[in-house]
C-alpha cells in the first residue's frame, strides 16, 4: 500500500486543488494511504477531514508584512514546526511528500528533504513564491500551470499540468434549466456574478455597494457572494435594492449552478479562481488582491490579460470603475464572446490526473 503526505493551506485556494489530487490519487490507487498536514487554526482543518482525510496541523503562520516585531513568534513556530514535521514523516513513512503551497507546505517538505524521500511541489501561480523556489532545488518534480516558469524553476523538474479544480464544476452544463430554477432566475436575462471569496474581498464588496442603484435598475440578474465577514454589512446597504433577481449570499452552495448561469464573472485573481473560469470559459473581471506574497495575483491576471482572455482592474480603482466597467462588458454581446473563447487557451484538463501520475511515478525512485 502506498502511502503518501499532501501538504499546504491556509486558504481554499490551497485546499481545493490538494483535495482533488489526493481524490486522483485514490482513484488510481484506492489503497493508498494519504495524510494531510496544514496549519492550526485555518480552514484546512475543517474541509479536509470533511473530504474524508486524516489531517495534522502544525502551529506555523506566515510572515507578517505590516509588524516585523510579530516576526519573532513566526521563527520560533517554523522551528517547532520542523521539529513536528520530521516526526510526523518519521512516523508516517511516505512514499512522496506533495506541496501544494502556502506556508504550511515549508517544514514537511524540508522534512521530507532531510529523510531522503522524494517531493513534487505544486505551484499554482505564474510567479512563483519564495518558499517554493527554495523548495524547488531539492525537489524530484514541479507540476505547474502556466508556460515560462523555468525562470523559477530547473527546466528539467517542470511538468506542465494545469491546476487541479473542483470536479463537481464540470458536470454541468451552460445555461442548463435546472440552474436557472435553483436561483428563480430567468434564463433570456444577462446573469452577472460577483465572486468575494469564502471570506470576503472589502474592495470587491465596497465597489458593489457604491454601485447598487445601477445594478438595480440594470435589468440584469445578480448573484453576489459578499462572504461571511460582508454579510450584514451588504444586506444592510442593499436593503432597498433587493429582489428575486439579486441575489446576496455569504456562501454559494452550488457553485457549479452559479457558473452555469453566469454570463460574467467579477473575482479575484487567484489561481484556482482563473483555473475555474479557464476550464468554464466564463468572462471575466479580475480584482488582484494587493494583499498576497510577491504581488502574484497581479501576475495572474496579467497573463490572460496579455492573451485578451480577461479584463484586469487595479484594486486601488475598482471602487469607481469596476461595476460601471461590469456594466459595459455584460452588455456587449461581442466582448463577452471574445473573453469567454479567448480563456479556454488557459484551461488544462485531468490536471489532477496528470499530476497523480506523476507523485506515482516517484514511487519507485
């Protein structure tokens, strides 16, 4: 029985993609024994288990930007957490330590290292983040999404894979009845979603709010995800503006539903985020937060951008453009075309798949 560690967390855009390689995983070798390890305290520690996995935490957080004094907890956590990590994997006995990123993925990689045991780390973004480029030395394989990473990474490591997404996404089909039913929405009328994340994006929320009035009077359907922190925030603000057609949500059940309907999107540049609308080929509106290591998301987005497969608006001017420019883009039937054709380029299919196949492979070595 082979058995393996997934590691990395501290948002879903980490987790998602680590789920769905374990699933991959198991489907091509149902006995595997897989254990996560994350972060304590964040998400990873509810969802995984939720899907089914065993998961460990470390008490390890990321580096704080805004106060270096804080800094000093963080070494001190990296230094336990190593300590940890080598036991868990002393313990465990994996075949292949995988890093889908964040700061919990460092130690059991290093870990790993120490032991003498093959890593693949996976990175999701087109720029690649400190940790992983440190980490990319000693490891036996690098699946990534975008072309042109060599400038990161040894040449001979990279695998072009794709990020992995959530499969229930696929099933369904564009503008299908049912998903026009399951949100009482009307399937003759444009359908704009506005996407602020499990938690919340103030910009993306804020830029809503000061534009409610022509949405409302937009004769356009509206599904606004505000997260859990906006939640009484934006109900309270579009109070008189709400009806059957818009929507306001702090979690969207059936996301699979949401992006059928959807004629364009309005995210974040993260890069499940752009997997998603990639493999979909949704229109899209991308925020990047300034709020994320190295500026990646900004990067993200750019790529498509350069490829006329996405519109990108600064966070520091979408409070004022970003729902006028929504507005625009929804209404021309030509640009929504255009976007939604041109972001296929960007989608990699079975990326899961491909990248099972390769933690296997590694098996033997």
């Amino acid at each position: 029985m082979s058995k393996f560690i997934i590691s990395g967390g501290g948002t879903g855009g980490h987790i998602f993609p680590a789920i769905s390689i374990a699933n991959a995983l198991k489907r091509l070798q149902p006995e595997a024994d897989i254990l996560f390890v994350g972060a304590q305290g964040r998400m990873e520690m509810e969802r995984v288990p939720a899907a089914g996995y065993p998961i460990k935490g470390l008490p390890i957080s990321g580096i704080n930007r805004k106060n270096i004094f804080k800094n000093i907890k963080v070494s001190i956590d990296l230094f336990r957490s190593m300590g940890l990590a080598l036991k868990i994997v002393r313990q465990f006995h994996p075949e292949v330590v995988v890093g889908v990123g964040g700061y919990a993925s460092a130690p059991i990689l290093m870990a790993a290292n120490i032991l003498g045991i093959p890593t693949v780390i996976q990175e999701q973004n087109s720029y690649a983040g400190i940790t992983n480029k440190f980490l990319a030395k000693k490891a036996s394989c690098i699946c990534v999404a975008y072309e042109g990473m060599e400038r990161f990474f040894p040449k001979d490591k990279i695998v072009l894979t794709g990020n992995p997404v959530r499969q229930e996404l696929l099933f369904i089909e564009p503008k299908t009845k049912e998903a026009y039913q399951f949100f009482g929405f009307q399937p003759d009328k444009k359908t704009l979603l506005v996407l602020g994340g499990s938690l919340g994006a103030r910009t993306i929320n804020e830029s809503v709010i000061s534009h409610l009035e022509e949405l409302a009077q937009s004769d356009i359907q509206i599904i606004w995800q505000s997260g859990k922190y906006y939640l009484n925030e934006a109900l309270k603000a579009a109070e008189k503006f709400l009806s059957p057609t818009f929507i306001i949500t702090d979690f969207i059940s059936r996301m699979d539903f949401a992006y059928a309907v959807a004629d364009l999107v309005v995210s974040r540049a993260g890069a499940s985020s752009i997997s998603e609308l990639s493999l979909l080929s949704k229109a899209a509106i991308l925020v990047p937060s300034p709020n994320v290591a190295e500026d990646h998301q900004t990067k993200n987005a750019l790529a498509l951008v350069k490829k006329e497969a996405a519109i990108m608006i600064k966070d520091a001017e979408a409070k004022n453009t970003l729902i006028p420019k929504a507005l625009e883009i929804i209404n021309d039937e030509n640009q929504l075309k255009k976007l939604s054709q041109n972001i296929k380029q960007f989608a990699h299919k079975d990326a899961d798949e491909l990248i099972a196949k390769e933690i296997i492979s590694l098996i033997k070595t």
